[in-house]
C-alpha cells in the first residue's frame, strides 16, 4: 500500500467532516484512488491532511465543494452511510460546533443600585446614571455653579470606529484544475477574507510551493498593486485562505529581478 493510500487514524471518531472523508476514501479503496475518481479535482495530499484532522475551518472550499458534488453523483450512500452531515455542512464558519457542557449553576447575586454617587459639591451630591448600554469612553464634569462651564462641552463623546460592511460571498470556482506557487524570500500572509482583511493569523513560510485554485481583484492594500489580484489558497492548513499574488514568485527566478506580480495563467475567480 503506498504512502497515498494509508487510512490515517484521526483519534476523533467524533469529527463528522473527517468521518465522512474517511468514510469516501474507504468506498474507493484509498486516497490515490479517489482523487483519481474525481479527476483530480481533489489531491492525495489534500485528502491526507483532511483525514488527520487539518481541513477548512474559515470557509467552503472549491475542493470541499467539488469532493461533495462528485459524492453525491457517484457514491451510492453518501452522506448517510457514513453518520454525518454532507462535506459542505460540516466545515466552514458556519459548521455546528461542539456541545458545551451546561456551567454550574450560581447562587443569585443581590441587585446593585444603578444610581452611584461621582461626587459631592457643596453638601450636595451630584449624581449620574450608568447604564449597560454606554460602550465609549465618556468625559463627565460635574456642574460647579461656575458660569464658564459650558454644560454642552461637559460630555465629550469618544466616537466609535466604524465597522467593516458585509460584502457578501466571495467567488471560489477556477477552471478545476490547481496551479503551483511558491512564496518568495519573506513568505505570504494570508486573510479569510481579501476585502476585509480579516484574520491574518496564519501565514505561508518562505520558500514554500502550494496549490492555489484561482485569483480575485480587491486592491484594498497599497502593497498588492499594480495588479491587486489575491490567490485563494487550496493546500494544508492553508486551504480556503487568500494571500496577495504579489507575495509569491510567478515564475521569476529566486534572487533575481522581478518580472511578474502575478500568474495570469491561474483563472479568475468566478
């Protein structure tokens, strides 16, 4: 049996994205041959890290996707054989996640007063409201009875930062094949999302070659023009995340000059 083909015990019968892969490639008699089933649209690489655990968990994949689409065409029991959810509902953000034991229950706290005195001014207390509802910093003065106070400046207000709209969902079909790319001198960071710039937790080492499935236009980083094109990844733990095209070699030569900010033979996204 070749490295390709071993079954991988996971230890987490309990993972229904990993049962189910598990469960596929059983149905063809290893991991080469059901990568070669798909028409490659899924590697023996790829399908080795699913089965130890290491699969998307910030979207669904084009891979995810095609692997799911190929099942329900051509594996007779998919997904009820294997006692899990289909792939496409079993990872990703949206994924069910792991029942939390209920906490213990607490003794109930005895209600606070929320009227709480700021000062004392003359004999007199002044007071103010605190309410859950206030999330900014606020600059409170208490009236002195000195007529230079303006009582409209007595509040200064911190305004919030503005948070990033919901742009929708991003494409992730190419033309079904994956292209090789390798990162250069510095390595790549790579997002979750290419127009929000979120989650950049999780980068691609120096020198190091992945699979990338297609590429999008989002010119949101000074650092990614002139052609402002992001690649979305398809290898390891990197899979489902996007990494700029300009982080990456594209057929330039280690140490020498840059020629190509990005592959064009990658597809655009769709």
């Amino acid at each position: 049996m070749t490295r390709g083909e071993q079954q991988v015990d996971t230890g987490d019968g309990g993972d229904p994205f990993v049962r189910q892969v598990v469960w596929l490639v059983d149905r063809a008699g290893g991991k080469e041959s059901l990568a070669r089933a798909t028409g490659n649209r899924v590697s023996v690489r790829t399908l080795d890290n699913w089965v130890r655990g290491t699969y998307p968990r910030a979207a669904v994949t084009g891979a995810v996707r095609d692997l799911d689409a190929w099942a329900r065409a051509h594996a007779e029991g998919y997904p009820a054989a294997a006692g899990a959810p289909r792939l496409v509902e079993s990872c990703g953000p949206d994924r069910t996640p792991a029942a939390i034991p209920p906490a213990p229950e607490q003794p109930p706290v005895p209600s606070r007063s929320r009227w709480t005195p700021l000062a004392l001014v003359g004999g007199a207390a002044a007071i103010v409201v605190l309410t859950a509802a206030v999330t900014v910093p606020v600059t409170l003065a208490v009236a002195t009875g000195d007529p230079a106070v303006d009582p409209v400046q007595a509040a200064q207000v911190e305004p919030a930062p503005t948070a990033v709209p919901v742009v929708g969902v991003l494409p992730s079909q190419g033309d079904g094949r994956l292209y090789e790319e390798t990162t250069g001198s510095i390595g790549a960071n790579t997002f979750s999302d290419p127009r929000a710039l979120t989650d950049n937790a999780l980068g691609i080492p120096a020198d190091t070659t992945v699979v990338v499935r297609c590429r999008y236009y989002s010119p949101v980083l000074p650092s990614v023009v002139p052609d402002g094109f992001w690649y979305l990844v398809d290898s390891e733990e990197w899979a489902g995340r996007w990494s700029p095209s300009n982080s990456f070699m594209n057929g330039d030569v280690p140490g020498g000059e840059t020629l190509h900010n990005t592959d064009f033979d990658v597809p655009v996204c769709r």
